[in-house]
C-alpha cells in the first residue's frame, strides 16, 4: 500500500466517477477516501421521472456502502472546512489529511435569498423537493402553473424547460390539459443559451407548440402566495409553482478562499487544478471560462462532471505510478431533454473546441427516449 491519500469530497456523479477510476487505476496503490454525508447516492437525471411518478424514490438511490467493496473508504461526514496549506480537511469527528484532493461538492441552494422562495415554490433539484413537488403535482385540479427561474448559474440548463414540456403532457394524459395554463419565466434571454440561439430556437418552438407562454429577461426578487414579483415590476401569478432555486458553492469552499468572483472555484481547464499543486474542483462547484462560447462560462451539468472526473482520476494515477499517458479535458458534453410522449431530444459537442463550440442538435424520438432509459440503468450499475 502506497502512503499517499486521495480525498475525493462528494458522493455525486463526479466523485463516484473519480472514486472509482481511482481505485481501478491505483489497486493498492494508494488510498482512495469518499467523503460525503448522505449514505445514499441519489441519480438528479431521473427526477423529472421520479415528478411524473415514472419511477420510485428507491429506484433512484445505490447505498454508498456498495464502493467498500473496491477499496474505496466512505466516510459519512460533513465537510466542516478545508485547509489547503495543511492538506487537511476537517469534519465534526476527525481531521483528514491528503496529498491529493478533488473538490467535487456540487453546489448548494440558497433559496432563503430569494424572499418567499421556502414557503411557496416547488423544485426538483434534490430528492426530497422532487417528491414533495410529485405530490403537489397529483393534487393540482387545474388553474395556473407557473415555471421559472429565479438565478444563473444553475445546474442541469435544461431541466425546467423538461418539466415544463413533461407536464404539458402529463396533464394532458389525464385528460385536463384545457383545464390548466402554463407561464414560463427566467433571466435568460433565450432557452438554454449556452447551446446557442439555433438551438434555443428549436426549444422555444417546442415551449410554443405546446401553449407554454414564455417571459424571457426576468429576475425574481420576491415569491409571494399566488403572485412571483421580478426586477422591472412585472407579476405572473400562479395556482402552482415551480422554480429553479439559487445555486452557491458550499461554505466550506468559500471559507477557504478557494473562490474567486465568479462566486466559483477557477480552475485550468484541461486539467482541473485549482492554483494549489494537487487540489482539483470538478462538476457544478468548478468555474471554466468558455471565451468562444455562448456564454461566458461553461454550464453546469452532470456529464461535465463525469468527464472531467475521469480525467483527473487518470492524471493522479499516472503520477502516483510513474507512467502512462496524461490527459486533458476537451469540454465534451451532452444533454436529453425530455418532451412527452415518450420522446427525447438530445444535444451534444464540444463546448471548448475552436474557434466556436461544436453542437450537434437531435430532434425528439423514441429513440433519444429509450437511450436516456439505457443511461440511467448504465449509471446506477455500474459504479457500483
């Protein structure tokens, strides 16, 4: 067994992929540590499902302590704070040292920002909104739905738009579309901007075809009940809410100064190391600038977490062991963006190549549907 210590911090997609690449690269080579408070390691791509019904709370978790089994250490803790000098991160029970970290906590939500956010809208951007929104959504007889966002960044861009298009056909099925109207609302000036407006086109289209109103270029400044307020003085009132909450980093990166103004951990981004030798940020929590992109920075999205887990995890491995070949990120990433009816739309590219991104669009099918089916059975097997 080497000395050195991996501490991969977070249990979602990114630090499962990184654990486990880890550990199959190194044996016992080196120590590979999880840490992350929840026991359970919960899929978010399935939510929308989970929102319809479509699946079980059950069907969308893996108990961490299945990772045991490789050799990969879970510890069930807290992240109290980081000390990058020291190589230690410290939680309620004990300090934990590394030689290498990966910084994969996702983000937080800080709905509290937001007045009103806690006591009247709805989300799916964790397991138990996702049911508590699920149930909201059986109860609702009719009357005004209203969708939004209220901050950017946020993880997953295209999501509320797949809710929106979900329920469309939701209430449809049950034979009450006529009785219910949908506004959809977000600071955006065009859906999902970071694949550019061809394809932000193309989901407008789809928001429009199905009588989904849509209120570009609004920030929310307060929820009350019944009635959302935005910056300009508009209203949009509703019988039923839901909206993406706003996303901050975790206050252990922030306390550590790890940030910078984008209010995000920066990163090189072929590499993912922080300005500390050995300290990666990976997923939602990383910032990469995307300066020939269609936004100024690179979404942020489970895939990307993957990918870039896995590059790290090699780039460790090759240094611990003394050969093999380095790797850099190339910003692939790609998206299903459910419509109803049993379709999908899907989305790929490149979003780092030169001179601009290169995204491919797929119009919705059957197919796109069945192969967002394959790839959640492919998830929640086999990094366990």
């Amino acid at each position: 067994m080497s000395d050195k210590t991996i501490l991969v911090l977070g249990g979602g997609v990114g630090g499962l992929v990184a654990s486990n690449v880890l550990k199959d690269k190194l044996g016992d080579l080196a120590r590979v540590k999880l840490l992350e408070r929840k026991k359970r390691f919960q899929f978010p791509p399935s939510y929308p499902w989970l929102m319809l019904g479509m699946r079980r709370p059950d069907q969308v978790q893996k108990d961490l302590s299945l990772l045991r089994k490789k050799g990969i250490e879970v510890v069930n803790y807290e992240v109290q704070s980081i000390d990058v000098e020291n190589r230690l991160v410290k939680t309620k029970e004990d300090g934990l040292p590394f030689d290498y970290l990966i910084i994969a906590l996702g983000a937080e939500y800080s709905s509290e920002s937001v007045p009103g956010f806690k006591e009247h809208a709805h989300h799916i951007y964790d397991l138990d909104s996702a049911i508590r929104f699920k149930e909201a959504v059986e109860r609702f007889e009719g009357g005004t739905i209203a969708i939004g966002i209220s901050r950017t960044p946020f993880k997953c861009p295209a999501a509320p738009y797949e809710v929106a298009l979900l329920l469309d056909d939701y209430y449809a099925k049950k034979g009450m579309r006529d009785k219910v109207k949908f506004e959809f609302f977000t600071p955006e000036g065009i859906p999902v901007p970071a694949v550019g407006p061809e394809i932000g086109s193309k989901v407008l289209e789809f928001l429009k075809s199905k009588g989904i109103n849509y209120h570009p270029k609004l920030k929310v400044i307060e929820i009350r009940e019944e009635e959302v307020r935005f910056e300009g003085g508009e209203t949009i009132s509703y019988d039923l809410l839901f909206c993406v909450p706003p996303h901050r980093a975790p206050r252990p990166v922030t306390e550590a100064g790890l940030t910078d103004g984008t209010g995000w951990i920066p990163v090189n981004p072929e590499t993912l190391e922080t300005k500390h030798k050995g300290v990666y940020a990976v997923g939602d929590v990383a910032s990469i600038p995307t300066p020939k992109g269609y936004m100024p920075f690179l979404p942020k999205a489970g895939v990307f977490a993957h990918g870039q887990a896995g590059v790290v995890a090699n780039n460790i491995a090759v240094e611990i062991k003394g050969r093999g070949k380095v790797r850099a990120w190339d910003g692939h990433g790609s998206c299903f963006l459910e419509v109803g009816h049993g379709e999908s739309a899907f989305v790929k590219g490149r979003f780092l190549a030169e001179p601009k991104p290169e995204i491919e669009f797929h119009m919705p099918s059957r197919i796109w549907h069945m192969q967002k089916v394959l790839f959640e059975k492919y998830w929640m097997h086999h990094w366990f």
